[in-house]
C-alpha cells in the first residue's frame, strides 16, 4: 500500500516539473527575445540623429523595467499554483500542514502530516535559475 506522503511527494515532483517546463518553453524564449529586440531597437535608435542617444537610453530602460516586472509577476503566478495544487492535495489527503524547525539548518519549515502518520515537506518556492534569462 502506497502512503500518503509518498503520494504527496510524486504529485509534488510532477507539479514542480510542470511549471518549470511551462517556465522554460512558454516564458522564457518570449522573455530572451524580447530583450534580444529591446538591444537591437536602442541599437538603430542611439544611431539615428531625430532621436539621439539620451532617448533611445531612457525608452530602453522603460522597456527593461517592464520586461523585469512581467518576469516576476509571471513567477509570482507559478508560485501561486504551486502552492495552491500542494493545498489541494493536502486536503484531498485530509492532512494538515505545520510550520516546524528544521533540526539541520534550524530554518522554519513547513511540513505536511496525513492521517497514516506519515508526514513529507511542503515546498516554500519553485526554484527558478534566472541564468536563463538574458541580461538586457
């Protein structure tokens, strides 16, 4: 008989690769392109005199700081369903989810205990490597 905490724990693998791999295919070849046209516009438009460098400058800012903003809204939002299908799970399960201390690294955890008494991490973030994301 598989346990519940072995079952929380795939579905808990299998949700965190789903959005890395929604992060990887969907965002980020968006993201990468859109920088790689933010270089090339501030590229053409430093170089043409109607509209000088100190403009061409500050609408790539504008654009940066955008770009940046999406970016971590987007993350924000894998977070978010992250968290809320962990939940999910815990209360399909009829678990319940406690902050505790980590005895090794004596960090606040959050652990999720089910009704079989066994219990498995919660997770507090989707990591995301943002090396994959090119500087503007």
């Amino acid at each position: 008989m598989s346990r519940m905490s072995q079952a929380f724990a795939a579905e808990r693998t299998s949700l965190c690769a789903a959005l890395t791999h929604e992060l990887v295919t969907a965002y980020v070849p968006a993201f990468n392109a859109e920088a790689e046209d933010v270089r090339r516009e501030h590229a053409k438009m430093s170089k043409n005199v109607k509209f000088g460098e100190a403009l061409a400058d500050h609408k790539r800012r504008a654009r940066i700081q955008d770009m940046v903003v999406r970016r971590e809204m987007f993350i924000k939002s894998l977070q978010t369903k992250l968290s809320a299908g962990l939940l999910k799970r815990v209360k399909d399960y009829e678990g319940e989810i406690k902050d505790e201390v980590d005895e090794k690294t004596q960090k606040p955890v959050k652990v999720a205990y089910f009704p079989d008494g066994t219990k498995a991490k919660f997770p507090k973030a989707l990591w995301v490597d943002f090396s994959m994301f090119q500087r503007v």
